[in-house]
C-alpha cells in the first residue's frame, strides 16, 4: 500500500491517481513450477510530467521501488504476493526512485510545487529484473543508466555500474566501468531490457531507445541502439564490459506510420544462447495501439 507511511488523502491532493496499486510488473523473470512463481520488480513509483513547467512530479516520494514474488491462483484468477523485498542501501535505509542528479529529472512533489524535491544519489528507476542463481537478483535502472545486484535476503543493493564519467555519492557499492557514451542516453530511455545467462556470470544491458536529443533529426529517425554485456557481472570486484554491440530497431514506418521512431522501444530480452538474444521491440502510439514483434 502507497500509503502506508503518509496520509492518503495527501497522497490524492498530490497528484496520485490511487492509494492501491502500485504495479510492480516492470519487469518480470519466471521462477519455475507449475502454476508457477514469478519475481516481478516495480517502477520508481508513482510520477508524471508537470504541466506547470520542467520536471517530474512525484507525489510519494518515499515510494521504495520494491522485488515482488507471486503466484498464479488458478481458483481466483488472481495473482497472490508472496513476499516484498524493498531495495535498500548499506545502512538499510530504504532506496527512492527520485533521480540521482540534474541529468536525469528534476523531481517535485506535485505539480503545482515551486521548489523541487532533493535528489536522491541511491534513487532508482527499476526497469528489467533477472534471478541469479545465488537467490540475488540483477536489475535494469533508466538513471545513469545502471544496473546492479540486489541481494536476494536483505533487499541490499551488493553492487550497481554506472558510466564511466558518472559520478554517484551513493550509499552503496557503485563501479563505474560502462562506456561513457552511455549517458548520451534520452531522459527516461535509459536500461529497460536486461538478458542473463544460465550461471549468471554474464549480463547484456539493452537500452530503450537510439541515444541523444529527441529534437536532433540525425537522433530522433535513428534505427541504431546499444547493447552492452558485462562479464563476471555477479563479482562486482572482478565485473568489466567485454562488449558493446549495436542492434537495429524496425522502422517505425513499417510499424506505424503515424507514430515517429523514437517511439519504438526495446522493451525486454532474454538469454536463448551465448551470442543470441530474443529482444521485444514496441511501438508506442497512443491512437493506434501498442504491437510488439520480437528480434
């Protein structure tokens, strides 16, 4: 519940649309068995953009993006939680999913607010979520953007790797060893799939969308995106890139002819084998539906 730390009726006057639901399916990895567990990982909570000017509002800002485990319930036809493991920095304090810095947005409480909110250096923007076979847990983060390892037990986030030329006081193991490029990403399009092999020693990183200013057009009608894989990616002392690799998006006017390319995403990926991946490519327009394909 959303609400659990802070009045609802506050959390309603603050821009949130419900006290309730707070839609942990960001990202999802298949446990095993039959009906079956499911891990599910939250988004960085409740927000939206302002109308009164830049930034995003976030109307609970101690929102803590969240491990969600569950099962199907064939008898209800209902998902049932079965455990949460909020994600939390070395001295146990829960993480927010409040921006880092002024690269990403400029976070406020509601939309009408004058004066932001602080940044948060241990935010998170949770995206794509894997299960380690240790019991830990890989995530996929749109800030730096980042992905990291939360430990399985205490919701510790044991390890995050950001940029190169990022620099992030947060309150937790970081390593900055992915190529600095990286942070030429588009606002909020940072790691959105996230591919793990079977021993989970090696990650693949795919952004959402092609990097840099959706009003350049050299940018905006670009097919060409980034996948990054990691090796030793469950050793932080030992992790490093061993590979930066482009992949093409469909053009979007085979897709949807009214939406413009920097509308398909790259949404989720899996591992099929060492130098295979099965991506899940979106397009995202409003007024014609939402079709995916995979690559």
């Amino acid at each position: 519940d959303w609400s659990s730390d802070v009045c609802s009726s506050d959390l309603i006057t603050n821009g949130a649309m419900t006290t309730d639901d707070p839609g942990p399916g960001s990202g999802l990895d298949y446990g095993g068995g039959c009906p079956g567990t499911f891990y599910m990982i939250t988004d960085r909570g409740p927000n939206n953009a302002r109308t009164a000017g830049d930034g995003v509002y976030f109307p609970l800002p101690a929102f803590t993006p969240t491990v969600v485990t569950v099962h199907g319930d064939d008898a209800s036809a209902a998902i049932v939680v079965d455990a949460v493991l909020p994600l939390r920095n070395d001295a146990d304090a829960p993480v927010t999913g409040l921006s880092n810095d002024s690269a990403d947005d400029t976070p406020f409480i509601s939309d009408s607010a004058a004066t932001p909110l602080a940044y948060d250096p241990d935010g998170l923007d949770t995206e794509d979520l894997r299960r380690l076979p240790s019991g830990d847990f890989a995530f996929s983060d749109e800030y730096s953007p980042s992905v990291g390892i939360v430990d399985g037990t205490s919701g510790h986030v044991a390890a995050r790797y950001v940029p190169s030329t990022v620099a992030l006081a947060a309150h937790y193991s970081v390593a900055a060893i992915l190529p600095s490029v990286l942070t030429n990403r588009r606002a909020n399009k940072g790691f959105e799939g996230l591919a793990l092999s079977p021993d989970g020693r090696t990650a693949w990183a795919i952004l959402q969308t092609p990097m840099g200013d959706d009003g350049a057009s050299h940018y905006g009608n670009s097919l060409v995106n980034r996948v990054i894989r990691i090796d030793h990616f469950d050793d932080p002392a030992s992790a490093t890139v061993g590979g930066h690799f482009i992949v093409l998006h469909q053009a979007v006017a085979s897709l949807l002819p009214a939406a413009g390319q920097k509308d398909v995403f790259f949404n989720s990926a899996t591992y099929l084998a060492p130098d295979k991946l099965l991506l899940l490519e979106r397009v995202s327009n409003p007024t014609a539906g939402m079709p995916g394909r995979l690559t």
